[in-house]
C-alpha cells in the first residue's frame, strides 16, 4: 500500500559537538528519515468530458495535480453506461473494465454519463450496477468513485435526471460513494462556461475540476 509522506519539523538547540554523544545524534537525525510516497494512481473510465483530458486540457490534469495522484485516463468520446458512441472500436464502459483492472488502480473514478439520456433507465440501472460489481470483484482494494451526469445546455434536463437517479441508485446499493453534479448544480448557470452546447471549455473544465475536487475531499481523498 502507498504511504502518505510524513513531514516533520524538528527544533533542536545546538550543543557542542563534545557534548553529543553517537547516541545522541542518531535520535536527533532519526525524525529528518522519511520515505518518499508514491502518488495515488487514479483510472478516470468516463466519456468525452474526460476524454478532453487526453490532448492534456480538461478536468482529469488539475484533479490530479490538486490531490496529488497519477491519472490513467480510461476515455471515449460518445460512450456510457449503454451509449456505444461512434468512434472506431467503442465500447460502452462495461466493455471497458479489462483496461481499466490492467492500470492496477487505487482510486477508480467513473464519470457520466450524458449520452445514456433518452436510453431505457432501466437499462442504465442493469449497466451500472454489473459495472460496479465487476470492479468490485476485480479491485477490491480500489477506491471507486461514481460521479453523475451534469446538465449541459444542449441537453433533455429530464433526460439526464432520470440518468443521474439510475447511477445513484446503483451507487447506493453497492455501497459507493455518488458524487452529484445535477444536484449540487455544477456548471450552472451555464454563461461563459462552455464550448458547444454539449461541452465546457477549458474555463468550464477548470471550475468542474474544482467542485470535484471538494467532493473528493469531503469523502477523504
């Protein structure tokens, strides 16, 4: 298991030297010795807002910078839960979890999805929860995180509602965390945020970034 580095500040008087003993100046060294900790490494399995993160914009960099962990990103544009996409080799993110076990995560962050909204909920729900258990089963070590769909402009609030209570309800019954863009009204209001009428840009990306990063540290990362 990766350690937290411990940083210590010692204040000692100086002595002269024939007053210190070998004794002595072991203990006085002994709370400098600390051993550097490996960061975190953290798969973000999501759709495009997280595939943005591949060209090194989007909401991926300043997460990881900010919690001090080593981001794998898990990306494709198009994709959820059951939203296939359209990109050459595709797969909906199920589909997905050999490369995401392969990373040998310690935190698994699962983002979106927009693209699930007008797709049978029921079918998001049966998605979410067999997702959930197979990295469950496959890491059990890992810290998953789901974080639900928000609502750009260009989307069916109603649409992504019915999305975001299906993951949360999945969530809930596997025993994850859900972190709650729609509830918590990121992004919103949407002026000057983003990039289409689906998409941030990078201002928009930056302040997701940050609600994320609060939600994250609530939950003690």
């Amino acid at each position: 298991m990766r350690r937290p580095v411990l940083a210590l500040l010692a204040v000692v008087s100086v002595l002269p030297l024939t007053c210190c003993s070998a004794e002595t100046v072991g203990q006085a060294s002994e709370p400098e010795q600390s051993e550097a900790s490996e960061p975190l490494r953290a798969v973000f399995l999501g759709d495009s807002y997280t595939a943005a993160s591949h060209d090194g914009a989007g909401y991926v960099p300043p997460t990881a910078d900010a919690l001090g962990w080593e981001p794998v990103l898990e990306a494709v544009s198009g994709t959820g839960y059951v939203a296939v996409g359209a990109e050459p080799g595709a797969a909906p993110y199920q589909e997905r979890v050999d490369e995401v076990v392969a990373a040998a995560p310690d935190v698994v962050v699962v983002q979106g999805s927009t693209n699930d909204a007008g797709l049978p909920t029921a079918e998001v729900h049966a998605a979410a929860e067999t997702l959930y258990a197979d990295l469950q089963a496959q890491l059990p070590e890992a810290q998953v995180v789901v974080v639900g769909p928000l609502i750009p402009p260009g989307s069916d609030p109603v649409a992504v509602a019915g999305v975001r209570t299906a993951l949360a309800e999945a969530a809930g019954a596997a025993g994850l965390p859900f972190v709650d863009p729609l509830a918590e009204g990121w992004l919103h209001p949407s002026d000057g945020l983003f990039a289409d009428p689906i998409h941030p840009n990078q201002t928009g990306y930056d302040a997701f970034s940050a609600d994320l990063v609060s939600a994250l540290r609530a939950q003690g990362h």
